[in-house]
C-alpha cells in the first residue's frame, strides 16, 4: 500500500481526519514533529472517532528521522508548488504522499531535495492559495489506490 507522511502538521482536527482516512484506505500514516497540538488533545480524539486503533500511525522528532526510517522508497511531494498534476503520476505500491503543515506546506529545504518530477500538484483555480489539507491527502492517496484496482477495498 502506500504512505501518507504529515510534515509538522498544526491543526488537530486535520489530523484527526486524515487518521481517519487511512483507517479506511490503508495507507500507513506518518507523522512528523513537531506537531502544532498534543497528539491526546481532545479534538484529535473527535475527529479521527475510533478509527485511532484501526490506523497505522508512527510519529518521529523530525523530518531526518522520518527519512532514515523509510529508506529506499519514493517521496512524492504532494504541494501548490509541483511540478505536475497528481494523475499525472503512476503511483507505485510503497510510494510516500509527503504533505506539508497546513500553515507553510513544506519548507523549501524539503520541497527542493525531492526530485521535480515527484513534485506533484492538486490543480486549482488561479486565485485559489490552497485545499484544506485532509481534502488534498483524501484526493491525492484516493487516486493511487484507484490506480491500484482500490486492492483490499470492498
């Protein structure tokens, strides 16, 4: 299957949604610190409901630990400043969706380490800034299961 990975992510309920999702498309989730709110805080609780014991959740101190944990896998960086639109990909089983914190995205430092054909984009109208961030992973991670033939769904 495949990785959703939250870089720094600062709203709980957010969160709390895309835990959520993948209970339901079974995409691991990976959250990396620091995180805007405290991983118990009650609105996280609410918005992910009890899907919290079905999802697959591994949180990390930073981005450099993230990556040393997921070693020889594909990053595609999912922002408003790609490269290419999202269905433009032919997602691969193991590929990480690699999202930036809802307030910045992902910093430069990042974004320009990721090779600029798996910087991929959600197209949008032109005097749009961004979608809410549990909106671009439902879309982004929906599309590479599809790809997939939605494997293990029913």
């Amino acid at each position: 299957m495949f990785h959703i990975a939250l870089y720094e992510p600062r709203i709980a309920p957010n969160a709390g949604n895309i835990i959520r999702l993948a209970a339901n498309n079974g995409c691991s989730l990976h959250i990396i610190e620091p995180m805007g709110f405290d991983f118990e805080e009650k609105k996280l609780r609410r918005a992910g409901l009890d899907y919290h014991d079905l999802a697959n959740v591994t949180r990390y101190p930073d981005y450099a630990a993230f990556v040393q944990a997921m070693p020889n896998q594909r990053i595609l960086a999912c922002t408003t400043k790609g490269s290419r639109p999202y269905t433009e990909i032919e997602y691969q089983a193991g590929d990480i969706l690699l999202f930036g914190s809802e307030t910045s995205g992902l910093p430069d430092a990042v974004r320009d380490n990721i090779p600029p054909d798996q910087r991929i984009r959600i197209p949008m109208q032109s005097d749009a800034r961004s979608l809410n961030l549990s909106n671009a992973v439902a879309i982004i991670s929906y599309e590479a299961w599809r790809q997939h033939g939605f494997d293990g769904g029913v």
